[in-house]
C-alpha cells in the first residue's frame, strides 16, 4: 500500500537548514521511491532540537546562525579516535594548531598519538590564539570476535516459571536456568528480555520495552528468599503469609490457566521487601552497600527520588506539582530530604536486584558458559518515567520515537518513546549513553540492543501528529559505535544488534567493521535479489546470532502449522482472504522443509522415520542453523517443548495477552522450569545442538 506524498513539502531554505542539524526531508520506504517529509515535521522536529523555524524569516536567521557557527567551529563537541590512527576531526585544524589532552588517566599530551582508549579532554590552540575544547573519545578499533561458536537459549524472564516463583519467572529462576543450561545442555549463554525498571502504578505496562528506567533493574524480578535479610524480619508470619499467597498466585498460572499478573506479583513483594527493608544490614553488608551508593552516585539518587515521589504524585512527572518537575530544583531537594527513608527504599531495592544479577551471570560463567547472560537493551524510555525526568534535557520534548509507513504497515509506527536529543549527547560527551551502558554491562556477558540502527537515526514523531507526519533524525553513528566498542570492551562483552526490518544501506557494514554481531532469523533468510527462494546456508552471514524465531514472531511449531495464521484470523488482523494467508504461509513453510530434505537434515524422532513430526521438522530446522556459518546460535526455549503462542503479537493491546503468558507445551499446559529440565524433547532438540547438527 502506497502512503500519500505530503501536500508541504519543505522550502529549500528549510530543507538546507535542516540538512545542517541532521534532520531529514525525504525518507525512502524502498531503494526505488523517495516520499518527502512534510514542512510541519520538518518544522517541529526542528523546534525540539531548539532551531526556530516556524517564519520564512525565522529560517534565515537560523541557517545563517548554523552556517557561520560551523564555519568558525574549530572542533566538534565530540571528537572521535580509534586506537591505532588519529582522530580524523584533526586534520581540519590549521596548521600549528597546538593540542593539550588531559586523559581519562589523568595524564596530560600534546599529541594525538598513542592514545588509551578512554573519554579525554582535548583543547585545540590556533597560531592566531582562538581555542576549543571537546571531548575526545578513544576506542579500540572493533570488539573480538567471540571465541568459537556457542550456542544458547533465548527466553523472556517473567514467562518462566519454577515452583517456587512468586506468579512470574524472577532472577532465582535465571540462576536456576543458568547453571543448568551450562552444565547440562553445553549453553553458551542465556538471553533474556529487557529488566529494565517498569513505570509503578497499578495497571503497569506489561511490555519490557517501554521501562520507565533503562538504567536500573526492576525489582519485580527479586527472589525475595534470596535475600539474605529475609531469614530475620521481626515478622515472620506476616512473610509467611505472603508465601502462601505468592504459591496461590504461581498455581494459578500453572495450574488453573491464570495470566501472569505483574501487578498482583509486585503487590507481594512490595510487602515483602518493605519487611527486609526493615532489618538491619551487617557491617559487610553496608558496607557493600554503601560503596555501590557511591558508585552509582547522582544517578541512582535521581532514580530512587522520582520512586518515591511517583508513590506520591503518581507516575507521570509532567502532572507533578511544578517545582517537582525540576530534578535540580529547590522543591524537589525538599520533597527529597522529607521522602529520605522511601528514597534510601528504592534505593536499595536497586543494589538488591543488582546482587542477583550479577549472582545470575555468576551462575553461568561457573556452569563453563564463555558469555552468560545475554541482555537486552530497549530502544527507549516511558516520557512520564524516572530515566525521561532525570535526564529531559536531553531528550527531545514532544516528539516520540516510530517507523515510517512501509509495504507492511501503511500507517508507520508510533512507540510512544521520547528520542535523545544528538546534540546533547554530543555536547555531554555522550555521558548519558556511556553511564547506560555500563550500567547494562556490570551484570551481562553480552549485550542485546534492540532497533540498533537506532545508533545512526530514528523516525521521530511529532506529539499529536500521525506517524506519517514523522521524519527522521541522524545521530553520529562514528560517536555511538566508539561509545558502544569502548564499553563493551572494558566489560569483555559481546554486542549483539537487532537489525531486522528495513535497515538503510551501510549500517550492517559499519556494525559489522566493528565487530558489533547481526541477527538473522531463519524465515527472513531468503534470496530478495535474487529468486526470493530460501538462502542455502553457505549465504548466510557469520557475524550474527542465528535464530528460528523471536518474541515478536510466531513460534517455530506455529510457523510450521500455520496456526500463527489461524490467531490472526481470529483476531481480525489479516488484511487478505484467510485461504490466501493459509497458502502463502503453507507455501512459505513447504519451501523451507524442502530445502531441509534436500539438504539431509529432516531425520525421524525417538529412533523412527517419521520426518514429518513437528519435533523433527523444529530438529532440521536447528540443525540447519549450525549449517550456517553464524557464531551464535540461539534456540528459543518455548520451541523446545512445541509452545504453539507468540509472547507478543504486534499490532494488538487488549486483544491478546502480550507478556503475560508462561511457557507451555503443545497443548498450551504450562511448562515449569522443573518440567523443562526434565522434558525428553527439550534434550532432544540441544542434543542436535551439541553434537553440531549431525
């Protein structure tokens, strides 16, 4: 479906100035058509970056400002190097420039050479005495490349459950799971959905990729029991009271076909913990405390303030008495010091949920794992969250992050995620970037990023316009790649990126150059320049995790039924004839098990010949993974035991239970993490994975 062509597009006065600051005027929906940007987006997009363009008059003053400030600008804000070559910004200063750097190190240079990698001070000096500074990123020139091939599992966290989860999988069960997968099934990692901090409130948004934090966990995932403070509350009964309630909630999801209820787990373990809260740590325990206090530092603090004072005024801090709206203001350091003891709550909330991270990444190194857990990194935050609050001066007011209208959605997206300002990230040295991710990488062996061509540009949407009234920005992709590399490296991380969909020309390259893995996904996998026919596996690419499915994609056995067609039918989302869906994905399908038994990976189950078994077609289909040259392979862990539901069907809210769904087996009974560990066929299918798909 084609989307209307605007009736504004933009003057060239406004097209020329928003070249300048890195704001499209046309995006292409595919390499043969180019569909402009409308003035009106062009314009507000525009006013969130503070460029007034709203009168013919208003953009010539602007584009003359912006021209004469980068005619005169002697260095960017931020200054990119990669170890092993100096930084190209460099060579544009006039000879006899004289630099000064003070290092992260604490030494100071006057040579650009040589340099460890870190985030330095640069001062440029000209012959004629103008001076500049900027910050200076240094990164190694890519990430390694993984030691061998590993594969894992793929799971979303709150859908596991064992039994003694509270109605929902926590950071017990990922320990669990962990040291399982790695000793048992030979797993190289575990990745998980994103644990990010939700936006408290009763009914919270289920979805973990829209956290009111990306920067602090979510205490949900707590093992209360784990906590060492638990074994002397001054009131036992009442903590046993609470167990009882939290297994009537876990047989509820187990046992009686119950949805998980975040909302209900979190009542308990807010009760819970508000008991531990009220022991006394040991001398090591403050102690630990305290130095993560200092660490995290302002951080932290603005975090735990807008959790205590959203207990008081809600979760959205747009409609918080004004001087609340202010993080720095005399108002908030008021309410603050009068919310101390809720503030130190919250507080360490976070370093408890930390501990069990960590305790999780912990378990799967020591279970012979070479990276762990795999977490995930969300593309953005709530606008009325804690990260939106703490942070808003540099993220853009009134705009929110989408996609444009493509063959698969006319209308484009609309995700309801506040986009970080470039030009404050890039004044700050990336700062807010640079503390995320370090903050992720404290607990993870690798890092998942959802969206990742969000590194170079996202579609924004001006609040109270359609997606279609969208266009997008450009981030300096050198800067945010040379953030990612310096961190990941100083973690001794894998990156992951999640580059489904469209992804405009060069960004995969640019990922790949520096050592930042793919994600391919099998039904993806086919030849677009060519025949479109299913890609054989030589012709897959290697720097990627490989995987039959995701969380937003049909399971593999619903994929291979066609009862993926079947869900959407019944919830009305086709936009064809029913019997023209069943066909195409009964063609889709049978294209595929032709190539597996061309191929010689169809092989029969429990000692049979039986090829055309569901358990054998999802056996090819992984042994057709390892045929590919991918470094990573992943199985996602409700294909191990035939789960026939997506934990997320796109397009729907109230419709389908989003995220709220446990794992179950072919007949949709819930499967318990007990269960899994005992399942023939879970075993089965990572058997084909251990033995290298033979």
């Amino acid at each position: 479906m084609t989307a209307a062509r605007p009736a504004d597009p933009p003057s060239e006065d406004l097209s020329r100035l928003a070249v300048l600051h890195g704001v499209a005027t046309s995006y292409s929906p595919s390499p043969d058509r180019s569909v402009a940007a409308s003035a009106t987006a062009v314009t507000l997009t525009l006013a969130a970056l503070g460029v007034d363009a709203s009168t013919p008059g208003a953009i010539r003053a602007a584009l003359a400002a912006r021209e004469r400030e980068l005619g005169e600008r002697l260095l960017p804000p931020t200054v990119v190097g990669w170890s092993g070559s100096p930084p190209a910004a460099l060579a544009a200063l006039p000879e006899g420039t004289r630099l000064r750097i003070d290092t992260e190190q604490g030494e100071s240079r006057t040579e650009a050479d040589g340099l460890p990698p870190g985030v330095h001070r640069l001062t440029a000096t000209t012959p004629d005495g103008r001076t500049a500074t900027a910050h200076l990123i240094v990164a190694p020139p890519r990430l390694p490349t993984p030691a061998g091939r590993s594969h894992g599992l793929l799971v979303q966290l709150y859908s596991l459950l064992s039994r003694r989860s509270w109605g929902m999988g926590d950071l017990g069960d990922l320990v669990e799971l962990a040291g399982w997968a790695g000793r048992s099934l030979g797993a190289g990692f575990v990745q998980v959905n994103p644990l990010h901090a939700a936006v408290p409130g009763a009914p919270t948004d289920p979805s973990p990729y829209r956290p009111s934090s990306r920067r602090f966990p979510d205490p949900v995932h707590l093992r209360v029991e784990d906590i060492p403070e638990a074994a002397y509350v001054d009131d036992p009964v009442r903590l046993r009271a609470l167990l009882e309630r939290a297994g009537r909630l876990r047989e509820a999801v187990l046992d009686k076909g119950a949805l998980i209820d975040r909302d209900a787990v979190w009542e308990l373990k807010r009760e819970a913990l508000e008991l531990l809260c009220e022991v006394p740590l040991g001398p090591g325990r403050r102690a630990a405390y305290c130095d993560f206090l200092a660490e995290q530092g302002q951080a932290l603090e603005d975090h735990a303030t807008w959790c205590a004072l959203a207990e008081v005024h809600g979760s959205d801090w747009h409609r918080w008495p004004t001087g609340l709206r202010d993080p720095r203001s005399a108002e908030t350091t008021q309410a603050r010091n009068g919310l101390m003891d809720r503030v130190d709550f919250w507080s360490r909330l976070a370093w408890l949920t930390d501990t069990q991270l960590t305790a999780a990444q912990r378990a799967g190194l020591e279970a012979g794992m070479p990276v762990g857990i795999v977490h995930d990194l969300a593309v953005g935050v709530h606008p009325g969250g804690a990260d939106a609050w703490a942070q808003q001066e540099h993220f853009a007011a009134g705009m929110s992050v989408g996609a444009p209208p493509d063959a698969f959605n006319a209308r484009g997206q609309d995700w309801g995620l506040p986009p970080w300002r470039p030009d404050r990230l890039a004044e700050s040295g990336y700062a807010p970037f640079r503390d995320l991710l370090r903050a992720l990488f404290r607990c993870a062996g690798a890092l998942r990023i959802d969206h990742v061509m969000g590194l170079f540009r996202l579609w924004w949407v001006p609040q109270g316009h359609p997606p279609t009234e969208g266009t997008y920005v450009r981030y300096d992709a050198e800067a945010m790649l040379a953030v990612l590399v310096l961190e990941a490296s100083r973690a001794g991380a894998l990156v992951i990126g999640e580059d489904l969909g469209t992804v405009e020309p060069g960004v995969r390259e640019a990922l790949r150059e520096r050592g930042v893995l793919g994600t391919s996904v099998l039904w993806f996998e086919r030849d677009w320049d060519g025949d479109g026919r299913p890609l054989p596996p030589d012709g897959w690419r290697a720097d990627c995790l490989a995987t039959a499915t995701t969380h937003d994609l049909p399971s593999t056995a619903a994929r291979l039924t066609g009862e993926h067609v079947e869900l959407r039918d019944s919830l009305g989302l086709l936009t064809r004839p029913l019997e023209e869906e069943r066909a195409e994905a009964a063609a889709d399908a049978g294209e595929w098990l032709s190539l597996l038994s061309r191929l010689g990976l169809l092989h029969g189950t429990g000692g049979g010949g039986d090829t055309s078994s569901e358990e054998a077609q999802i056996q090819a289909v992984h042994r057709f993974l390892l045929r590919t040259p991918a470094r990573m392979v992943g199985v996602w862990l409700p294909d191990g035991v035939g789960d026939r539901r997506p934990q997320n069907l796109p397009g729907t809210w109230d419709q389908y239970p989003n995220w709220r769904l446990p794992i179950a087996d072919a007949q949709g009974r819930p499967v318990t993490l007990e269960d899994l560990a005992a399942s023939p066929r879970l075993h089965a299918l990572m058997e084909v994975l251990r033995e290298g798909g033979t």
